[in-house]
C-alpha cells in the first residue's frame, strides 16, 4: 500500500478538534471494517484516536480517523502504548458516523503480529479466539478491607441499572420539546474538554473510579472523570445561602447510619444525562438527592440518586441502585489530563 505522508495538522483539517464525540451519532447497527496502514496516533484523553490510510473502492487513497477509548481505561485493560504503531497495516472494526465522513468509533483492531486488542466497550473478539483488552479488570466478587475505612477508599463501578418507567418518563411538556430538539453533534456541553456538570458529572463517569476522603467539615468526592473533585460540606449549619451556581453545584451531606446522604443545588449545567433518561434540559432550580450506602462488610458501595425540578419534571424521579461500586485491591484515580 502507498503511504501518505500525513500528520496531525491533515487529520485536524478532517475533523476540527480531537475531542470527545457522542457515541448517538454513531450507527451501531452495522459493523464495519477496514485495513489500511497507520499514519498517526494520538495517545490523549477523552479518547485516544488513530489516523489510518486505506485504498478506497475507486482506488484512491481514503484518510480516516478511528476514534477508541481513553488512555486509562485502555491501559487498565493491558492495552499499552507500544502495540500500537506507525506504518503498521491493520484491520479495524467498528461503527462508522452517520455525520461525519471517515469517522469510526472503533472496537478491534488486528495488528500485524496476529495480536488482536480490544478499543472500546464490551466486544468479544472478532478475529481471534483471544485478544489483549478482552478481559474484565473489574471483578464483580467482593473484597473485604482489613481496616475500618469504609466510605473513604477508591470505589470501581461494576453496573448500571437504567432508568424505568410504568408508561412514559414524567416529563413536562417543555422538557419533551428540548429533549426532541436535542442534536448531539451540536449541543453535547462536554464537546472538546469541558468537564460535566450534574448529575452527568456522576451518572455518566463511565468506568472510571471515584475516590471519597475526609477534609475538616467536608467530605471529598474525586471522579477521574474530567479529573471533577466535588465537596460535600458536612457541618450541621452548612447552607448554600449566598453562594454562586456552578457546573457541580453546592453540596451538603449527612450520615443516616451506613448512608451518606448528599444534597445538592446551584447546579449551572444545561442537560440531565442518565441512563434511561438523557438529553433533557433541566432548570437551574434542579434539586438532587444522592444516597451512597455502604454494604455490611463495607466491600460494595450502592448509589441513588432522586431528581427533582418543576420544570422538567411532572413528578420526582427516582433511581434506585443505578450505580453499584466495589472496592479492588491496588486501583487509584489517574489523572485524565484531557486534551482538546
């Protein structure tokens, strides 16, 4: 194959930012493939991306960009750096936009060395019987702590419980207009490198740990995700009285036996993004509930979480276990450094 001398300038002609993409405009329906040699790479989060050159059906030369995961959860999977490089002709597996030309989300890939790895999600190999990436690095069997540290550890997701409803979400008919009109493409808030507001922030943090400690009056709530840090005032004559709306909001808490109860207010975000309910806009008078409630041998974290606001919704909206967390042996927040 012909190799064209490319490098990131020609791949940012092609899509004007490496930044993260919603997966909506994606069509997950049909699994494409390509093969082609690799003229770029990008190691940088929300999603490491690679450049790659293929002979297109008409016999010219294509550029594409193959969007993967993010680096830490890539490299917490196994999959490292150096298996991937520049010159290699690989084949690659994926969903391909249904915006943009050239565009795939990608899920396998083949290297020359017959060493297939895993990109994105939960894919099963394709080429091979076994692959680097394709085994789960979050264990759904519990581990108990020897010491007395409960809430105050690095908790790993292992589910997500969607969102039901008996009939339709309880939805004003302001929220059912902004949720129709929603493009992804256009008006996902954290387009480039701009961390989440609440809930998104929470709700849709992906794989990546969180981390509770204690500081004073507050408790402390680390997500890897966007590299947020939320602060949970915990004084009894805690009041965001007087205090300005942010993306996360202004947080109290409080201990109802093994439960932290988190409430929080001031929240300046435009869109609720959970599971089974996404892509409604809320209000700045959004009210949120979230209960963190440790199990017996404090080795699973389970998480609630209920959303008020008039104006979106007809009545309070309720999740119950809509995240479960476990405590692993040697996991630690990284840094996510994104770069637009």
């Amino acid at each position: 194959m012909k190799r064209i001398a490319v490098g990131l300038g020609m791949i940012s002609l092609l899509h004007p930012a490496w930044a993260h993409h919603s997966q909506a405009e994606f069509d997950t329906s049909i699994v494409h493939e390509l093969e082609g040699e690799i003229v770029s790479i990008r190691w940088a989060n929300p999603h490491v991306e690679i450049g790659l050159s293929i002979t297109g059906a008409d016999g010219t030369e294509e550029l594409w960009e193959l969007e993967s995961q993010d680096i830490n959860s890539l490299g917490r999977r196994g999959v490292r750096r150096d298996l991937v490089a520049i010159g290699q002709i690989v084949r690659a597996a994926g969903f391909v936009s249904t915006r943009q030309d050239h565009f795939m989300s990608t899920t396998n890939m083949l290297l020359p060395s017959g060493t297939e790895i895993r990109l994105r999600g939960n894919t099963q190999p394709r080429w091979k019987e076994e692959g680097v990436g394709f085994t789960n690095w979050v264990t759904n069997q519990p581990t108990v702590a020897n010491d007395d540290s409960g809430l105050f550890r690095v908790w790993t997701k292992t589910e997500t419980n969607p969102l039901r409803f008996n009939g339709e979400p309880p939805l004003t008919a302001a929220a059912l207009a902004s949720q129709e009109a929603y493009d992804p493409l256009e008006d996902d808030p954290i387009a480039g490198c701009r961390a989440a507001g609440m809930p998104r922030a929470i709700t849709s943090s992906g794989p990546h740990p969180l981390e509770f400690s204690e500081r004073g009056d507050t408790i402390i709530l680390r997500l890897e995700t966007f590299d947020n840090v939320r602060v949970i005032h915990m004084a009894p004559n805690a009041s965001a009285d007087g205090e300005p709306a942010t993306p996360l909001g202004y947080s109290t808490g409080r201990w109802e036996g093994n439960t932290l109860v988190v409430e929080t207010t001031l929240i300046d975000w435009p869109y609720i993004d959970v599971v089974g309910l996404a892509t409604v806009q809320q209000s700045d008078g959004l009210h949120l509930e979230e209960r963190f409630t440790l199990s017996e041998d404090d080795s699973e974290l389970v998480y609630d979480i209920t959303l008020t606001d008039a104006a979106t919704f007809t009545e309070p909206v309720t999740a119950n276990r809509y995240m479960i967390w476990r405590w692993q042996p040697g996991v630690e927040i990284q840094p996510f450094d994104c770069e637009a």
